[in-house]
C-alpha cells in the first residue's frame, strides 16, 4: 500500500471531477444534458453549472494534496467523505428514479465502497510516514 501508488492514483481520479466539473459548468449546455433535450429552466443550468463547479474545486484539492498526501488526513477524508455522499444519492436516485446509463452505475460503485478504501489506504500510509 505505497504513498506513490496512493499519489498516482488520486491524480488519475482528480482528473475525473476536474474534466467533468468543467463540462459540467456549461449547464444545460453540457453535450450529457443538451443530447437529452430538456426544457430550459434557469434553475436547473443554474445548479448545474454549481454542482460543475463544486465538482471542479473537489478536483483542484485533490490535485493540491498530492505532494503531500500522507499529512493531508482531514482533507483526504473530507473529500472522499463527501464522494461517498455523492454516492448515496446516486443510490436514492437508481431507488426513486430507475437506473442511470451505465457508466454511472459504475460511479455509483466508486463512490459507496472506493471512497472508504481509499481512506483506509491514505490512513496506512499516514501511519506508516510517522512510525
């Protein structure tokens, strides 16, 4: 359970948050959602395009911390806490709406059960930096 290996890989899953939250701050705009051909509510491009930009910073702190990930604890923790919440309600909505295109149930997976092993990982690592 490296540090290296821990570093490469929240940079190759930070890029994940950083492209999409980009698109995603095109709104409605974004190609997922102007293929579907929704109504324009400036409510709903207005959230996305927050969400997208929520989605992007969650990025840019992941790629912050990378230098120094086995100190970085508190942040580690708080940003996969709240992947893993993002998850929960990816899981509400596969209940309450049916499922989404597949690639998402994939997310989903990540989501509810990478987040807790990716902070058990940065843990070990942590523990093993100051030992």
């Amino acid at each position: 359970m490296s540090r290296r290996l821990l570093q490469i890989l929240t940079a190759l899953l930070g890029l994940i948050p950083l492209a999409t939250g980009i698109i995603t701050m095109f709104g409605l705009s974004d190609p997922l959602y102007a293929s579907m051909q929704l109504p324009q509510s400036p409510l709903l491009d207005s959230n996305l395009r927050f969400f997208g930009g929520v989605w992007c910073a969650l990025g840019i702190a992941l790629f912050w911390m990378i230098p120094s990930i086995e100190r970085q604890t508190v942040l580690f923790r708080v940003i996969w806490g709240a992947v893993f919440l993002g998850g929960i309600g990816r899981l509400l909505s596969i209940l309450f709406a049916g499922l989404p295109p597949l690639p998402f149930i994939g997310f989903t997976a990540l989501e509810i059960v990478g987040a807790p092993l990716f902070v058990y990982w940065q843990y070990r690592v942590a523990k093993s930096a100051s030992a």
